[in-house]
C-alpha cells in the first residue's frame, strides 16, 4: 500500500435480516442495492465504480456476520498481493483466521486476520 492507493477496499456490514436492511439503507440514501449471494453468504451492494478508483462495500449476511455495536468489517487494500501482508500476520502478534481464497476472477482474494486488539479485519487483493 501506497499513499496512491485507498487504505480502505471495501466493507461490508453484517445483517440478519437482508430484506430488512436493504429497505433501510435504500431508503436513507435514496439508493438502489443490487443483491447476489456468494460464497454461502447473502449480499446487497452499495453503488461504486471500482474503476473510479472509489470504495465500495454492501450488506453481509453469513455465518461469520453478526450485527452489533462493535462495528462493521472492513477490508484493507492488501494489493498487490494480499499474501504478502498476510504473511506478516503471526510475526506482528497477530492470527490468520481466514487463509487467503479467491471470491473470483473478476473480483480478486480476500482474506481475515485478527489483530493485536482483538478485532478481525479483512483484506482484499486483485492477486
């Protein structure tokens, strides 16, 4: 990562009810949420333009999604290569809870460490 890139790559907060959520986030921003399900996981998506440069993230509903106060998932920009960041992972006091894997060729990898906090915090890479 360099100060070109965005620190952020995408979020996704958790839900558990899709329909629910997605009626309240169109309705407060005046958006339209495309839905797709994925990897076992439910999804709706706020509108971006990837090739803006911009940041995007949606609505997650999944086993490892639990709405609460403490906060939303977020992805670091692990380009070029999140393998490289997450290699760093156990050496810096950390833990991989989610070894790299691809979502798909379009989208790239994803991958989730937790942190010297506590807190779990995703990555994504094109590679």
């Amino acid at each position: 990562m360099n100060s070109n890139a965005n620190a952020l790559n995408w979020f996704e907060i958790p839900v558990a009810d899709l329909a629910r959520a997605k009626k309240f986030y169109e309705a407060i921003f005046n958006i339209t949420m495309e839905e797709m399900e994925m990897m076992g996981m439910q999804m709706a998506f706020f509108p971006y333009d990837p090739a803006a440069g911009k940041v995007g993230g949606g609505l997650a509903k999944g086993d490892m999604y639990k709405p609460n106060a403490d906060g939303s998932k977020i992805y670091l920009n692990g380009n070029p290569d999140l393998g490289i960041v997450l290699d760093k992972v156990d050496a810096a006091g950390g833990k991989v809870v989610m070894p790299k894997m691809q979502i798909s060729p379009e989208i790239g990898y994803m991958a989730f460490f937790m942190d010297t906090e506590g807190n779990t915090v995703g990555l994504h890479s094109n590679k």
